[in-house]
C-alpha cells in the first residue's frame, strides 16, 4: 500500500507539472498569436502627451505602436470599469482593482472573482505599467496588450472568453459609436480591445508622492525619521526595490513559510527547480495603502513586515542569496525596532494621494 501511495503521488507531481506546462504553452502560443496581428494603420488625429516623470526612467511599452487618445483611453476607461467583461456582469477590471487602494482589491488577502470565488494570488497594483516588461506575480505575460486576456479567460475571475466578450461589445448600444471614435471604424477586434485597455492603464502613472517632489526638488522636505529611513532604505532594502519604480523586476524567494505548495509562483511559468517559491519582486509605490502584503496576502500592515523580514524569514535551496544570512548569522535582514520604525516612515512618503484620487482614472466622473 505505501508502494501504491509514492506511485499515486509520483503520478499526481507529474500530472501537476503537465497541466503547468501545457498551460503555459497554451497561453504563450494565444499570446503570440494576438500580439502578431497587427491592425490595419490609423493615424490619430490627436494623442494624450505621455509625460515621463523627471525622476522616472525611459518606459519600455512602445508607444508608437499604440498612441494614447482622447477617444482610446475614454474606450478604455469604460472597459476597465465594465462587468460585461465577466461571465454573468458582475466582475469588472476595476472589481479587484480599486482606485482608492492603487488600484488592488483592498481588505481581502487573496482576491475573489465570480461567484466570490478565491483566486490564486493577491492582486498586484495597476499602476507605472509602461515600466513592465512582464506582468502578475509570476511573470506569466509578457506584453501589456495582453495582460487582460488571463483574468477574463480565468475561471476563477472573469470566466469569460474574448469572442463572448467581443460579440457583447458588438451588440452594446455604444461601443460600435466608442470603438468609431478611437479607432476609425466601428469593427471591434480583439486587438482594438486589448490596445483600449491599455490606453487606460498606462495613463495610470504614479509619481507625485512627497518622496518624488523631494528628489525632484519641487518644495517637499523630509522629516529627519523619513531621511533616516530612506538611508536605511537604500542600505538594506533597494537591492531588490532599485531605482525610481522600486522593483528591479526579478523574482525572488523571500523566504516566507510556504502557504499554499502548490502556488510554486515563477516556477509554474518556468518549471525551472531552481524558481520554486520565488515571486515578482513588487513596486513599493503606494505601499502603505496597497495593504495587505505579500502574494497570498499574509501580512495586514507594514509592521507585520519588516517584523518578518527581520525574525521570520525560513531558509530553503531556493532563499535569495541576499537574505540568507544577517548581521546574527540568520537569515532575513537585521533590523532593530527603531530602523523597522524609520523604514516604515520613508515607505509612507511613497504615497500619491493625486494618483489615488485623480478624477479622469476613476469609475464614475
């Protein structure tokens, strides 16, 4: 009988792996597809100027390639924020990302889709989006144009496919009039869709918080606490959230306990051993209202946090080379109370109340 067990648990860890890979492969293979067919070419007879923010590096979306309009980001906004988008109506984009929390699905620790079902992970902010390469905790999709075809298509989101969704559109009393308006013709695509929203999301550009006025020299100041939490900051922290957008893109073991096992997040893209348990290395913008943290949402505020980071962080083959051993000889980051404190005051100057509360992002205007 245990001889029976190891062979039913060799076969499910093997199964496991096959679902992985032929899913990747599936959307890989959607994916390239969609981002291949091009429309045919539209001049826009106005574009929405896309400033990059001093402070901010070049983006890498191709803006050329899909100019914001007026008329593209409204189609957009209106996307963004419709449930038609789901199955029975009842899930929009904006369901699970929420303005006034950066656009993440506050108070839950991983979010719910339809039927309030459970998804996988916690959602990831929309925000500085021309600045991805890769999107989701796992670096699943590679291009924003495509970012919205995995929540739609996923059972536990949106349950819905893109010919449903784009037959819904075609039947609307004023998406042929807003698809005609942004894109010349009332023909509504699967890649006008996708390049709509995106119009939206990269509009959503948060660089105005006390932080970035500071370093940009436009009459903020720092407390003495903040500065000394930014020195500690760049010290013990900004090897993984570098530069300006606070994330160096990569992923990343961070040594929490594991909760779900069979969420391997980077692994299950790559199926690479060596990317067990590591996940997006996220954006620290907006953090102190993007609660609560981590992929599966353990932490409720950012005490919990930096308190992990000190004392509970668990070695394993996969932990990052920079946590594996601190000042004490234990993994984690050494960190006494009061740095926790300072570190956590700087975090909070990351806040952009203009981006949480600007009126042409939200739902209803």
């Amino acid at each position: 009988m245990a001889c029976i067990g190891r062979l039913l648990s060799a076969f499910n860890h093997l199964l496991m792996h096959t679902l992985s890979f032929l899913r990747a492969a599936l959307m890989l293979s959607v994916m390239t597809a969609l981002l291949a067919c091009q429309p045919e070419s539209i001049q826009p007879s106005r574009t929405i100027e896309f400033k990059v923010p001093a402070n901010f590096p070049p983006p890498v979306y191709d803006l050329s390639r899909n100019p914001v309009t007026p008329e593209g980001f409204e189609l957009g906004r209106r996307l963004f924020y419709d449930g038609l988008l789901s199955r029975d109506g009842s899930i929009s984009c904006g369901f699970c990302h929420q303005q006034s929390s950066a656009f993440t699905q506050h108070g839950h620790d991983i979010s719910h889709g339809i039927d309030d079902k459970l998804t996988l992970r916690n959602a990831l902010p929309i925000q500085n989006l021309a600045w991805e390469k890769e999107f989701f905790r796992d670096g699943g999709v590679f291009h924003l144009d495509l970012f919205a075809v995995e929540p739609i298509q996923n059972p536990n989101e949106m349950d819905e496919n893109l010919p449903n969704v784009l037959e819904k559109l075609r039947r609307h009393a004023e998406y042929p009039r807003l698809f005609t308006a942004a894109f010349g013709s009332p023909d509504i695509t699967t890649d006008r869709f996708l390049k709509a929203l995106s119009q939206f999301q990269l509009m959503c550009i948060s660089a105005d918080s006390k932080y970035d006025k500071y370093v940009r020299n436009e009459g903020a100041t720092l407390t003495d606490t903040e500065k000394a939490g930014l020195a500690l900051f760049r010290q013990k922290c900004a090897s993984c959230h570098s530069g300006e957008l606070f994330t160096d893109h990569s992923y990343r073991n961070n040594g929490l306990p594991v909760g779900n096992p069979e969420d391997t997040g980077r692994h299950r893209i790559t199926l690479n051993d060596a990317d067990q348990y590591k996940f997006r290395v996220p954006s620290l913008r907006n953090v102190e209202i993007t609660r609560p943290y981590m992929h599966d949402g353990r932490f409720r505020t950012l005490e919990d946090v930096l308190h992990f980071y000190a004392t509970g962080v668990v070695d394993s083959p996969t932990l990052d080379t920079l946590l594996k051993n601190n000042s004490g000889g234990q993994p984690g980051i050494s960190l006494t109370l009061v740095e926790q404190q300072q570190i956590i005051a700087f975090l909070k100057t990351l806040t952009d109340r203009d981006f949480l509360n600007r009126k042409e992002l939200s739902e209803f205007r």
